[in-house]
C-alpha cells in the first residue's frame, strides 16, 4: 500500500513539474527572437524582404547591393524566388508598380542591364581672387595714398540641390510599342489557349518588366514580362478561354491586339485541340 502511495506521489509530482515547466516556457518568459537572421524569416516576411530590396534597386539601379541583401535569405536561386513572388503577387492582386519592380530585379539578376538611375552634378560656383599687383604702393616716408573704395554687391549665386526624381520603374523608353507580329501556334506540347507575348526594343533586345494588359468582355488582366527568364525576359503569358474573344495592349499605349481568340487546331490523329497566339510588340 505504501509502495503504491509513493509511485502515485511520484506521477502526481512528475505531471506538476512538467506542467509547470510549460507554463514558465511558454507563459511566463517564453522564448524572444531578437535580431534574427533574414533566412530564418517566415515566408511571408522573406516576400516583405525581397520587395524591399527590389524597390530600392528600382530607385538606386544599385545591382552589387541588391544582390549582396538578397544573399541574407539564402535563397538557392535568387532570381528564381523572385519570378516565383511576382506570379505570387500577380494571383493575389498585388500593385502592379511593385509586381514590375519584383519582375526587374529578376530580370537583372539574369544578366540584363541594370535600369539607368540619374544622378546628380554638383555645379562649382568660381569666386573670383585679386590678382597680385594691383595693391596701391608708395615710396618710403611717402604717405600712403588714399584709396577709394567703391562697395559693389556681387550676388553669389546660391547653391541648391535639386531633389532626385521619383523613379518609376519602367522598361519602356521612348516611343509606345506597336504590334509587328501576330502568327497562330498549333504545338500539341503547349498548353491549350496559351497566349504568348514577347517584347523587345527597335534593336530587338528582350525588355523585361514590361506591363501588358489583357482585356475582355467585363473582364481585365495585367501580366509582366520577365517573370519566365528561363524561356524569355521580354516574354510573357496568359491562358486563354475557349470562344472568347481577347483585346491585349501595352501599358504605356501604342496600338492593341485586337479580335484574339484561342484558334482550334487539329492534331496528326485527327483530334481537335485549342492551339495558342504568338504576339510581338516592338518600340519603333
């Protein structure tokens, strides 16, 4: 009886402790994270950091300093992550000012050329200095003649620094793009509907971060180019529906695509399958 006694004292005082144990841990002084390394961030704060970085690139153009903030999250492949957020951003209806500033820095990161970022050229304003020997003089016991002086009032110009434009980013300089090239993809291996866009400049280099929108009856998308470097930077697409009809532009005008729709092709069995659209803009 007495052995049984104590073997129930012991479990009672073996579920306190423990009991109390986790009542200090977790209630009392549970355990604070302070200062915490950026790769150990929850996915959702990793997003909040990449779209940090990427805005202050797309205001500095400063690609070293990107990439070496971005290195803090130990990210596998950088550039892939931040492809993978923008279409992210893109599904959840994020602005598209900070989904382009995402898609840039991928982009950058790649291999294209940083965006130009203006800087300033501090003007130096010349103050004239008297020249030696145009001091009055006179011979020894002489008296001194009298100078007159007239006072003149010389403005110095004052220097003001004029503030750095906000910089929006953006991959279109110039001219709006216009549509060159409108041709009609029957590929069994793509994906039924697909709507490819690609958008180069008049030396047809790839331009990505491009902003596209694509339109329809009470409908409307914006996709971005660059987000897909592995096939394109300037490159980018959309799934279209069967039996409707899709206007697309460029975000910063120029003439749209108009009348698009999925064409029906046939395969080598004879089978009917939704074929795809190949659009090209160029900045003339």
């Amino acid at each position: 009886m007495k052995t049984t006694r104590t073997i129930l004292e012991g479990v009672i005082s073996l579920i306190l402790g423990f009991g109390l144990g986790l009542t200090y841990a977790w209630v009392i002084s549970p355990v604070k994270f302070v200062d915490a390394e950026p790769q150990a961030l929850r996915a959702d704060f990793k997003d909040h950091f990449r779209s940090a970085i990427s805005a202050a690139y797309a205001s500095n153009g400063d690609l070293e300093r990107a990439r070496a903030r971005l290195a803090l999250l130990n990210d596998p492949d950088p550039a892939q992550a931040l492809s993978a957020q923008a279409q992210r951003m893109l599904a959840s209806g994020a602005s598209p000012e900070s989904v382009q500033q995402v898609a840039l820095l991928a982009s950058a990161l790649q291999g294209q050329a940083a965006a130009e970022v203006p800087t300033q050229t501090p003007t130096d304003t010349a103050i004239p200095t008297e020249k030696p020997g145009n001091t009055p003089t006179s011979a020894p016991g002489e008296t001194p003649p009298t100078v007159e002086v007239q006072a003149t009032n010389t403005s110095i110009p004052e220097i003001t620094s004029t503030p750095r434009p906000t910089l929006t980013p953006t991959a279109t300089l110039g001219a709006p793009y216009q549509l060159v090239g409108q041709d009609t993809i029957c590929e069994p291996d793509l994906a039924e509907g697909l709507l490819q866009v690609y958008v180069t400049t008049a030396s047809r280099k790839q331009v990505p971060g491009a902003e596209i929108i694509v339109t329809w009856n009470n409908g409307e998308e914006h996709i971005f180019t660059g987000l897909k470097p592995e096939i394109n930077h300037g490159y980018a697409d959309y799934l279209m529906a069967p039996e409707v009809i899709y206007s697309i532009r460029m975000a910063d005008g120029g003439a749209p695509a108009s009348g698009l729709s999925a064409p029906t092709c046939t395969s080598t069995e004879g089978e009917a399958y939704l074929g795809g659209l190949r659009i090209t803009f160029q900045q003339p």
